[in-house]
C-alpha cells in the first residue's frame, strides 16, 4: 500500500465488495463444497448422502485406473512441457538472431495463442483423420498405421501434439521478451570472452533465462494438467472409452457423466493439493531466487 | 579484432540460412493447418471424404460461409453461426469487461487505502489465482444451479470472473505509479473519486488496452464452463458449438465437414486478429503481468 494513501473507511469496502462477493459465492462456498462432498457418498438418484469418511479416497488410491490414469498424466505433463518450452526456445534464439522479416516471423509464430484448445483439437481430428489426414498418410508411408481414438498410444501422441502445437506461441512470446531483455553490454562481453555459439548459449543466454524460464516450467505444468481439457475432450470426441485421460477429464468424466459426486470431488481435493504444493514450491523457488539482475 | 567483427563471411551465411531455415519450419507448422481449414471449406464435402486436404482451392467457400452463418443443424434450429458469434462476442466482452471493471476497484482499493484488514483481503483474494476453475468445476456447477442461473449469460460469465488476475495485475501496475501523484492530488483538493478518474485510470490506458485484449481472448476461448452451464443451442458460443460440430460429423454418411470447418474458422478468427493487430499491447500484457 502506498505510504500516502487515502483515508476514507467506507469507500475501499464498497470497492472490495464486488470482487469479494463475486469469489466467496464463485470460488469459495465451491472450493468447500468440493471438500465437504468428498466425504460423503451421494446416492446416484438423489436421495441424500452417507457420511463415508476417507472411503472416497482410499478408493481412488486404490484404483488401478486411477492410478494409470495418474501416470498418463505424470507423462503427458512431462511430454508437453519438456517439447514445448524446447521448441519455443529454439524458435525464439533464432527469432532473436534474425534480422531480416524479424517481426513477419513474431507474428506468424505467435497467433495460434488466439486458438480455443477445443478447435486446435478439432484441427487435430483432420490432421489425424483415419482415412486421408495428412499425418494418417505421413505415418503410413513411413509404415505405421496411425489409429486415432482407437490405438492407445496413438491417441495420446495425438494429444501430445497438438497440445505442444497450441502452447509453443505462449511460450515463444516469453522467451523471445526475455531474449530482448538481456542488455547489449553482456551479449558483447560474452561475444568477446567466448568465440563458440553453442557455449556462448549454454554458459550465458541460457542461465539468464532461467527465471523466465522456471516461470514458464510452473505455466506449463498448469496448462498440460488444466488447460488441454478442450483439446482431449474433442480428439477422443467426448467418448472417452478406453482413450488416455488426464486426471482433470476424469473429474468431469465421474462426476458430470457417472454421477458418482463424492469420487469426483475428492479428485478435486487432490489436484488442489497437487496445484497448492506447485504453488509453494514455486514460491520457495523464487524465493531462493534464481534471479541473476 | 577485426577478425572478431568480421567472422568468416562465408560460415555466417550458412548459420544465417540454417536460422531462417528452422523459422520457416515452425512458421509452416504453424500456419499449414489454418491454410488447410480453408481449403477444406472451399471444396464439396464429397470432394474431402475421397481426397482429404490437398492444394487444390474450389469455389464453395462461400456456399459454407452461408451454411455457416445461417443456416442450423441442432433441434431447436437455434445454433446458426450468427447466433454462436453473438454468444461468443458477449461472453468475450461481458468477461473482459467485468474483469477489468472489478480488478481495478479492488485494486485501487488495496493499494491506496489504509485498510484494518488490508492483509486478509489480500490473501483472501490472491488464494483464487491458485485454483483453476477447472478443480472445482462440479460444485461450481451445483452452485450456478442453486441458483438458478444455468443457460443465463451472467450464470456464463460471473463465475468465470472469479479469479484474481486482473486486480493482480493492477496491483503491480498502481504500486509502480509515483506516489507524488497522490499528494500532489490531495495538495489540490482531488478526493479518492475525482483521483481515481481523473489520474489513474488515464495512466492505465494501455494497462487496460492490453488486459481487455488477453481476457478478451481467454474469455472467447472458453470451453469446459459452457460446455457445462449451457445446454440450451440459443445459448451457444462457437467455441461450445465444436463440441456439437464434431459430433454431427460423426454422425453422417457424407459429414458437413465444409460447415464444421468454416465455423472453426469463424471461431478462430476474431481473436487471431486481436492478437495480431494489437500485438505489441498484447505482448506487454502478457509479459508483463506475471512479475
């Protein structure tokens, strides 16, 4: 708060009301429903609920399928994070060297930000077509067939791409802002000091961008695990089946289809711990500050 | 030195090559499939479940813009494209709007008043932008339910305003306005009112210009909240509809893929050229709100 702020006692509380009230009916009177349903059974025709304790919970960590939905999870995060954070990177050191059509490649590296998850996934569905799409017939000459929907791991390579596809600019835009914010002084005294680009790369550009890049780390794991709903919902055409799953679709998949509200809501419990420990984590991280200005 | 700022001429233009090289790979990879959507839509659905995408432009674009925009495949008749592009533009704007609206109240309330519960209000509010709605998305549910506001716009919108990044970011953004500006306010007899509209939200301009355009677009892009909350085809955004379009692909012999396409393109257009247009905005938004 700012040392010469304003005194008025009635006009900051009629200021916070909106956003308070809007998040205690919207996120918080939600957030404790969630954890207050998650001990209880619900009857699937309405009819009251039994208080079950941690039954929701020792069942789900029980689950063989909730635990092979976990680790596809685990893989897919790791997947998209790792290939799309690699590749923008890539993108944006050469974005950054370039002089020529320099801004023409920013733009047309960047817009896919704008695409909705669901239609980026939709652009999948063609791409992937079983019978004639361009990546179907790629695979096939190359002597795989492709099988969409229907293959388990195809499915999920499927996912996996074009959820890279989708994140890249996001990522791009940071790295290339990051790359320009590194002052010309330190570029011309690591051109002098080290002849090689490749160990100019990895002994300078590199760690300065580790804070924009750790930030990135942290966007990236929430995006894989909350933000590729659109994507997976429409690759595997809102039917599951047996197709990969992260565990976000599960919550949706057991508790809008099957009904079963308690399962459901204690999975939301878990990836709220799950996202609340990133959380921490990040902040101890910035704390220890990877920051070299 | 001079061999320093002159390396060997001719290894540079290879370097030089090999970097436009791999740009023009991701660019590609980028723009091909939108290129191909469009070829789609501009041949006959027969056409595509023979050859699939090929380089070859026919002349029906037009055809499937108006079977796009005007014409409707669902039960009620009410999900013409027109109808999506209304629903997308009001929740688009009505979140962008409500966001920002709200976000610079609760800001400026935070950050220019001395407040006996500053501290609990801050955390109270900054919890939000831990949780997605996305982990609470079924009691969240229950709750729009409860209250009625299912297959209404503001049951669309207000719950997705629940989160705090807006007043986040002009938190940022108001602590790094010079103090003076306040005292030299109170010298002149503005009170807290006259100050906030007359000096600070001017100075937020381009503050404002860039979270209008990243909510805008976050707000178009929604997905799983409407999926959920409207189950009426009237109240339908385009980006709802894909989950509709691909299920009527499904379904028939001869799929509508040149309508289906041509909505995804109506759905992905407004926001692409909000981005690109005003992309310097955009990208100091971006950038700068997560410091």
């Amino acid at each position: 708060m700012k040392k010469a702020g304003f005194t008025q006692a009635w006009l900051p509380i009629l200021l916070l009301v909106p956003q308070l009230s809007i998040i205690l009916i919207f996120f918080y009177w939600p957030a404790a429903q969630a954890v207050q349903s998650s001990f209880y059974l619900q009857d699937p025709f309405g009819f009251g609920s039994t208080f079950v304790g941690a039954d929701n919970y020792t069942d789900l960590l029980g689950n063989a399928e909730y635990k092979r939905i976990a680790w596809f999870t685990v893989i897919f995060t790791v997947s998209v994070t790792f290939l799309s954070l690699s590749l923008a990177l890539l993108l944006a050191v050469k974005a950054d060297k370039v002089i020529r059509g320099a801004k023409g490649y920013r733009t047309l590296l960047m817009w896919v930000y704008a695409v909705a998850p669901p239609v980026a996934g939709f652009i999948g569905l063609i791409m992937f077509n079983q019978s004639w799409g361009p990546i179907t017939r790629t695979f096939a000459a190359l002597g795989h067939d492709l099988k969409i929907g229907v293959n388990y791991w195809d499915t999920a390579g499927a996912m996996i791409a074009v959820s890279v596809w989708k994140q890249i600019p996001v990522n791009f835009i940071f790295f290339l802002s990051g790359l320009q914010s590194i002052p010309r002084s330190v570029r011309e005294a690591a051109l002098i000091d080290n002849r090689s680009a490749s160990s100019r790369f990895w002994g300078v550009t590199f760690p300065l961008l580790a804070p924009t890049g750790f930030f990135l780390l942290i966007i990236n794991i929430t995006y894989a695990l909350f933000d590729t709903f659109g994507v997976i919902d429409t690759l595997v055409k809102g039917e599951p089946g047996n197709n990969p799953m992260t565990l976000v679709y599960k919550v949706y998949v057991d508790g809008f289809r099957g009904n079963d509200l308690g399962g459901s809501s204690a999975q939301s419990v878990i990836l709220m711990v799950l996202v609340l420990a990133l959380t921490v984590f990040q902040f101890r991280m910035v704390e220890r500050r990877i920051h070299y200005t | 030195m001079s061999d320093m700022t002159n390396p060997p001429r001719r290894r540079l233009r290879l370097g030089t090559i090999m970097d436009h090289a791999i740009l023009i790979i991701g660019v590609l990879v980028m723009v091909l499939p939108l290129v191909m959507l469009v070829q789609m839509s501009s041949i006959p659905d027969t056409e595509i479940i023979k050859t699939g995408p090929s380089l070859h432009f026919g002349d029906q674009l037009d055809d499937n813009f108006e079977k796009a925009m005007f014409g409707a495949t669902g039960f009620s008749g009410e999900n013409a494209g027109t109808r999506m592009l209304m629903n997308s533009l009001i929740l688009g704007i009505g979140f962008a709007v409500g966001k920002i609206v709200i976000g610079m109240m609760a800001a400026y309330a935070i950050v220019y008043f001395r407040l006996r519960f500053a501290t609990l209000a801050f955390w109270v509010i900054f919890t939000t932008l831990l949780l997605p709605l996305e982990v609470r998305i079924l009691p969240s549910y229950e709750v729009v339910q409860n209250l009625g506001m299912v297959n209404t716009y503001h049951g669309l919108i207000i719950p997705l305003i629940a989160s705090a990044t807006a007043t986040f970011f002009f938190r940022q953004f108001f602590r790094s306005v010079p103090e003076e500006l306040v005292e030299a306010a109170r010298i002149d007899g503005a009170g807290p009112v006259r100050f906030f509209i007359d000096i600070l939200v001017p100075l937020s301009q381009t503050m404002i210009a860039a979270m209008f355009i990243i909510m805008f677009v976050f707000g178009w892009n929604q997905y799983l909240w409407p999926t959920m909350i409207t189950t009426e085809e009237g109240m339908f955004t385009l980006v709802r509809g894909i989950k509709q379009i691909v299920q009527v692909l499904e379904g028939n012999r001869v799929p509508e893929f040149g309508r289906a396409n041509l909505l995804a393109i109506i759905a992905v257009v407004p926001p692409v050229l909000i981005v690109v247009f005003f992309q310097s905005w955009f990208v100091k938004g971006l950038t700068e709100s997560d410091k």
